[in-house]
C-alpha cells in the first residue's frame, strides 16, 4: 500500500481539518501532524485565527512538520468559505457538529466539487438527508462522502464487513448478527450534543420520528428491505441466545447499547448498497457486554432504566444539567492519562442460513469516544489520500466514479482496515 499521495488533483492540499480547534479536532490534528507520511499536505481549518495559530504552535512544540500547516478560514454559516475549502483540497475531514445543524452546506460542496468527505456523524437524520439531497451529486462527481468514521459507526461496519465476507465464502448468507462491545472510556460531549440535536429536529415531526424510528432509516431503496417485524435497538440479551447451536453462555450478558440507534443504520446501509450481500434477511442487532451471573444480568438491566432517563434527558432542556455530570460538554473532554487507559473490544458473532456461527473482533488500546475516534477518523481521510486507486466500488449505486454518500464499508473498505491494522488497531477471525 502507497504512502505517497497520488498528484492526480490539481488541489493546494490534500486533506483539510475542519473544527481544528475543538477538543477532538485538536487531538485529530495532533494525530495527523504524528503520523501523516511526508509529503501528505495537511490544512488546518476553523473560524479564528488565532485559536489556529495557538493550535498550530503546539503542535509544533511537538511534531515540528506541523509549523508548516497552513491555516484556513472557514465557517459552516459562509458558503463562500466552504466552497473554496472544498476547492482547495482532496479530502475534508469535518469535527463540526451537531452535523444536523451545522453539516449540510459542506456535504453540498464537496459533492459538488469532486472533494471526498468524512465526519464523525452518529446521526441517522442529517445522514438521511444528506444522501436524499447529495448522493445523486456526489456519484457524479466521484467525491466518496463517507458519514460515521469514528467509534461510530467503525467497529460496527467493519465488522459486520469481515463478518458478511467469511460468510459469504461458504456462500452462507447470514440470518443474524449481533455486535457485543466492552469498552472504558466514556461517548464526547460532542456525540451526546449530536443526538440531543436528533431529537430536537423530530420535535413535532411525524415524518422524522417515523425516521429515527424505521430500522431502514438510511436504506437507498426502502422497498428492497426485508419485512423482519419488530428490531428494537435496546434490549438485554444472554451471550446463548445470539449465536448458533452451542455458541457462548447462558450466565453472560449483555444490556442495551446506547449507539445502537445510529450503528445499526449504518450497517443495514452498507448491506443495501452492496446488494444485501450480508443476507437478504438478515436481522442486526448490537449490545455492550454487562457481565457474568446475577451481577451481570442486574447491570443489564439497569442499564436499559439508566439509558432511558439519559433518553429522557436529551428530550428536556432542563434535565442537561443532570446529564451533564456523566457526560463532558461539547468542547470538552478527559485528560490524557485517561484517554490512553481507555479501550474497547467488540465481538460480531452472525448465524448463517446453514446455521454455522461466524465470529470476529476488533479491538483498539485507546478510549473510543477521543483518541480512538481521532486515529479512526484520521486514518480514514488517509485512505482517502493514499489508497486512491484501491478503494472499493463494488456497489451498484456508487456508478463508474466510485462516489456517492457511502459508509466506511462501502466507500472506504479493505485499503482502511489495512491502514487500521497498521495503526494499532487488531482485527482477527
């Protein structure tokens, strides 16, 4: 795999950082300035000046290449400004959330001018909306806008990628498959601002909350999906009940997820736009890991009453305060001792039509809501850059250019969990 970037466009930079200056833009930044081969141009964008030359100075005091930085002024609210961003560069990372409230007008430019895009969106309407108004745009111009590049939805599209690709080497299309994450370290204030913002979009809105509530929400053709009934998901599972005939525990458990909402969207997107090459009726579910015995099944539990408060909480203005106590405010974050004691491990574990289980795991020593989104996000953008003629096209709404709004999945595939592989992040079957 190159790590050289490809000369091919005619652009000042190579990736653009924009929300440089936020708690998670800045350890991105810091990321990109660490591990970015020579010769990959890097921008730094924001609103202030100031906060980018204060931002560009430390990196420095460390990475000495990032002196070099150039510093673009951009502002989500200035159209002009975005599009010569997008102009100017190959590739856009954006940290600017809430994306529903802030994302659409850089979405637009980059698929208009050709410029490959990725985010940290955990949200399942700007999604939605972003490919109803710009896939058609973006598959014209060959820009790769890829949603969903941080602990959500990476763990979970990726693998459920290896998982459909094991299955369907013993041409053993999958019924089910479920995803149980462990992890230490907490969501960013910024994920909990973004689904709070989801909320408030579907405020007195039939049609959106018929949206966030569809398990489809993110599907290019509704009508293609399987009529499955209910997939709730939040719920309490035991590790016997997910897999085939003999798989795990019945005295280990696992409780409600609070990402399910968006990753699992993102996963049935990935299966639609590749064809239902998963399953044609595959039913995906996600839960995070609780533990062992009675202790196990009560945290279970408790945590499907918890993250309902927590639901109740990002409705209600006046309950932020409550859930502010757990959860950092956007622009905030832990310290670095913390983020580097931090980690997660998910498992996928699918039945296909044989009944054979099909196992995999990705895990990564990094907190997942901070350092380990800021290497998952960078690394994206890198893919971007340097594994140009490499990058999967498999799916039938991408059209010859490659470009549509995609998901790591389909936009970015086999050459990103390469480069994961290579930063740290382990993967096995």
């Amino acid at each position: 795999m190159s790590n050289s970037p490809s000369r091919s466009f005619d652009r000042s930079y190579d990736i653009t950082l924009l929300g440089a200056t936020g708690f998670v833009g800045a350890l991105t930044a810091g990321y990109l300035a660490a591990n970015a081969p020579e010769g990959v141009r890097i921008a730094l964008a924001g609103r202030n000046q100031s906060k980018l030359e204060t931002l560009r100075d430390q990196l420095a005091a460390t990475h000495p290449r990032a002196a070099e930085f150039p510093l673009v002024i951009a502002d989500s609210s200035d159209n002009r400004s975005l599009e010569k961003l997008a102009r100017d560069t190959r590739v856009v990372i954006s940290t600017v959330g809430p994306y529903y409230r802030h994302g659409f007008p850089l979405v637009r430019e980059c698929a208009t001018h050709g410029t490959h895009y990725v985010d940290l969106a955990g949200e399942p309407l700007f999604m939605r909306e972003s490919a109803d108004s710009y896939h058609d745009r973006a598959a014209a111009s060959g820009a790769r806008i890829i949603h969903a590049c941080g602990f959500d939805s990476i763990p979970s599209d990726l693998g459920m990628m290896l998982l459909g690709q094991g299955a369907s080497e013993n041409k053993d299309p999958l019924e089910t498959a479920t995803m149980i994450v462990k992890m230490k370290g907490g969501l960013s204030g910024g994920t909990i601002d973004s689904m709070r913002e989801q909320f408030a979009a579907a405020k007195g809105n039939p049609d959106k909350k018929r949206l966030l509530a569809d398990p489809y929400t993110l599907s290019p053709n509704r009508e293609s999906e399987p009529n499955l009934g209910k997939q709730p998901d939040f719920g309490v599972v035991r590790e016997s009940d997910i897999g085939g005939s003999g798989y795990g525990r019945d005295d280990v458990w696992a409780g409600p997820f609070i990402m399910a909402g968006s990753n699992t969207r993102v996963v049935r997107r990935s299966n639609a736009l590749l064809s239902h090459a998963y399953g044609a009726k595959l039913r995906y579910s996600e839960y995070v890991y609780t533990g062992k015995g009675i202790k196990g099944r009560m945290r279970a539990f408790t945590m499907g009453a918890v993250l309902g408060t927590a639901v109740a909480a990002l409705n209600q203005d006046k309950l932020r305060s409550f859930l502010s106590r757990w959860v950092p405010e956007p622009g905030e974050g832990p310290s670095e001792a913390e983020r580097n004691a931090g980690f997660f491990h998910t498992t996928h574990i699918g039945v296909g039509a044989s009944g054979t289980t099909y196992t995999n795991t990705i895990s990564l020593d990094a907190d997942p809501g901070y350092k380990g989104t800021s290497l998952m996000l960078s690394e994206a953008a890198l893919t971007l850059v340097l594994s140009d003629a490499e990058l999967p096209a498999a799916s039938p709404y991408q059209g010859k250019t490659g470009g549509g709004v995609l998901t790591p999945a389909t936009g970015l595939g086999m050459p990103y969990v390469q480069r994961l592989r290579d930063a740290g992040m382990k993967f096995s079957d």
